[in-house]
C-alpha cells in the first residue's frame, strides 16, 4: 500500500482516497470479488489511518468494511482471505478497546480468538 515503507499518513490518506473512487466504480460494475479486494485495501488503509492518528471513527470505518469482505469472503470459500481478515478486524478491536477504555471492544476481540 502507498505510504508503508515511508510511514507518511499523507499517503495513506491518498491510497483511500483512491480506494473510496475505485469503490464507486466496483459498486456499479457489481463484481462481488472485486468488491472485497478494495473493501479489504480500504479497511487496511483506514485502520493504518486511524491507528496513528488515533480516530476512532476511522477504525470504526475500517470495522465496516471488513464486514463487507467477510460477506464475500467466506471462511468456507476463502479461508485464508477470511483469516487474514479476522485478524485484521482483531487488530482494530484491539486499537479501539485501548483508545477507549470499552471493554465491548474486548469482548469482541475475545469473541475472534475462540473462531480460530
């Protein structure tokens, strides 16, 4: 992803910026597959954004659209694309339970750990 090898958040912002406009032109082309890849690339660029920024609605953003892989990507059809993103959206849960002080956020990220 722009932006990893220079840690600069002014890339991250333009790679979802990118993400956002491809995201419009998949939803009118209605490839579910390719749906998932730049949802999948948009919750990555949103969590790296609001990890370093410390913005919970970002991460809450980059919790959505991980969900919206999870609907294509399926653990049955795409195991590791499923995995991968499971321990994303723990990450994130991760981050947002110690920005927060909420313990649902704990909750939730115990609740990943027994799918595994």
């Amino acid at each position: 992803m722009i932006g990893h090898r220079t840690n600069d958040i002014e890339q991250f912002a333009r790679a979802l910026t990118h993400y956002n406009d491809a995201l419009n032109v998949v939803q009118r082309d209605q490839n579910r597959q390719n749906l998932a890849y730049i949802e999948k690339s948009r919750g990555d660029a949103l969590f790296l954004i609001g990890e370093r920024e410390r913005d919970t609605d970002k991460l809450n953003q980059a919790i959505r659209a991980y969900s919206v892989v999870l609907e294509v990507a399926t653990q049955e059809q795409a195991p590791v694309k499923w995995a991968q993103v499971q321990n994303n959206r723990g990450a994130v849960f991760r981050t947002l339970g110690e920005l927060t002080n909420d313990s649902g956020y704990s909750n939730k990220l115990a609740k990943l750990m027994r799918l595994r």
